[in-house]
C-alpha cells in the first residue's frame, strides 16, 4: 500500500471514530466533540459547545479551495509542461514523486498521460468553481469549526492533484490520444460535468435563502432549503461531492488505489456528515420534509 493510501485511510478512520464520538457521546470526552462537530452540527441536542481559541469561522472554507487552486494550478502547469514537451518529470518533481512512493514506469496499471491530465484539469474546475461560490455566491452563519477541520480541509484540497499524481504515468499527448479514450472516460467527463453544474445549482439556492432579490445578505438564519433535488434529501451538495471524486477515480481507473482510498474518504466524510446535518435539520424544524432522506434519495 502507498504512502498517500495509508494517509487517505488513516483520515477516513478518524472520521468514523469522530462520529463514533457523537453517537457514543457519554463515553468520550467532550474537547474530542468540540474537534470534530463543525457548522450548525453544533447545535445538535445533547451537546453544549462554546466557543475557544481553537474554533475558527466556518467562513473560512474559502481557504481549502484558495490553497487547492494555488498548489493544483502548479501540479497542473507542471503536468502540462512534461506532457507537451519531453513526456519526463523535471528530475526534482521525480524525486518528489518517489518519495510520496510513485512506483516508476516498471509499475503495471499506471494511469496514462491524458485520463491523468483530464482528472487535473477536472479538480482545477472544481476547485476555482467552489472558490469563485465561497467568495462570491456562499452565504455564511456566524458558525464556527475546529482548527482539526480547518487543517484536514486545506491539506485535503492541497493533496489531490498529487494523489493523481501518484500513480499516473508521464508522458507526452496528442489530439490523436483522444480518439483512444473510452466510453468509460467520456462517462465520467460527463458525469463529472453534471455533478459540478447541480452542485453550483444547489449551493446558490442555498445562498438565496438569506438574501434579497439584489443578492445581498439579510439574515443569517437557517431555513428549509425547497425544490430540485432538496426535495430529496436534505444535502444534495454531499451527494454531487460524492459524484464528482466518484467521477475523477473511474477516469483514472479504480485500479488507482491512491485515488480509491481518497474517494472513500469523500463517500466516508459526506455521508457522515450529511446524516448528521439532516439530524439537525429534523431537531430544528418539527414540520421538517419526513420523506427526505439525508444524502442518498430514497436510501440514506
């Protein structure tokens, strides 16, 4: 197993431990809950969360995409820079590859140059897409969040592009390469694209309901999110996280295992905390939608 696999599932551990920590919240210590619930989840019954020096605003989610364009814009340049000219790493960039454990061109099912590209520039959309919505479209509570969750975001955001990385194979691309691509990466482009459109969709409605016909911020109060897929679940914007790495491992191929144990630790992180914020949701408001589901419709 590579080093970025033990990494990646060593953070999804931890967050099945954490949510073990709220279920079994009598037998953990309460600073272990004051680490891990972030956001309106805070406000969950049973427990009495104040604010600390170790609790920073919630707002600053705009770092985790910020710090993501800045390191994956870089990967990105890089990446383009070898396929479009020799097709070999920059020796000190190859030096870095072995030490996070790149297994060199002797390794089988390594993922070639142009599904590693396209899973690139994939991330480089969502990551610029999610900071242009934090900057210019989110519209934030005063909730707070743990310095824990404010690390693992920025390091999560700033790991992807070497975690494709990791087990991709340089070399040089072609217009022709594009012909040899399968349906199955075509799917995954596509499913990818939709994944980002409905999530923006999602997040912008979600904004609206503390602002006015003019786009600024009256409230910032929690209400019911109603129409698309809201009337679904109650966090359509884990679901299409979930679908967009989901996307990203099935373009590079899930014999990727650096970017399987990442997308499992998405699937770990958005379900868990998609239950927990419908949890929430459900304590909050009594005549809260019962036929919602928490992330999956009709499943969970």
């Amino acid at each position: 197993m590579f080093l970025l696999s033990v990494i990646w599932n060593v953070a999804t551990l931890a967050i099945i431990l954490g949510y073990l920590s709220v279920e079994f919240s009598s037998y953990f210590p309460s600073f272990i809950h004051d680490l891990y619930l972030f956001g309106k989840v805070r406000g969950l019954s049973g427990f009495k969360l104040q604010e600390s020096l170790f609790q920073v605003p919630k707002s600053w989610f705009r770092h985790f995409y910020l710090t993501g364009v800045v390191i994956n814009s870089t990967v990105l340049a890089i990446t383009l820079y070898t396929v479009c000219g020799t097709g070999i790493w920059p020796e000190w960039f190859q030096d870095f590859l072995t030490y996070i454990g790149h297994p060199g061109k002797e390794a089988e099912d390594l993922t070639p140059p142009l599904p590693m590209v396209l899973a690139l520039v994939m991330e480089e959309i969502q990551v610029v897409r999610r900071s242009i919505e934090t900057l210019y479209i989110n519209s934030y509570s005063n909730s707070k969040m743990s310095l824990v969750i404010y690390m693992v975001g920025v390091l999560f955001y700033s790991s992807i592009g070497i975690s494709i990385l990791a087990l991709s194979e340089a070399g040089t691309i072609s217009l022709d390469d594009f012909y040899s691509l399968s349906w199955l990466h075509w799917y995954a482009v596509i499913l990818f694209l939709y994944a980002s459109f409905k999530q923006f969709s999602v997040n912008k409605k979600m904004a609206k309901l503390r602002q006015d016909k003019n786009g600024n911020v009256t409230n910032t109060k929690h209400h019911i999110p109603h129409g698309d897929l809201f009337e679904y679940v109650s966090c359509p914007h884990f679901l299409m996280e979930i679908i967009l790495y989901f996307a990203i491992s099935t373009l590079v191929g899930w014999e990727h295992e650096v970017c399987f144990c990442l997308w499992l630790f998405v699937l770990t992180n958005q379900l868990i905390e998609g239950y927990l914020v419908h949890k929430w949701y459900k304590e909050t408001f009594p005549k809260y939608p019962p036929e919602r589901k928490a992330v999956v419709p009709y499943l969970l």
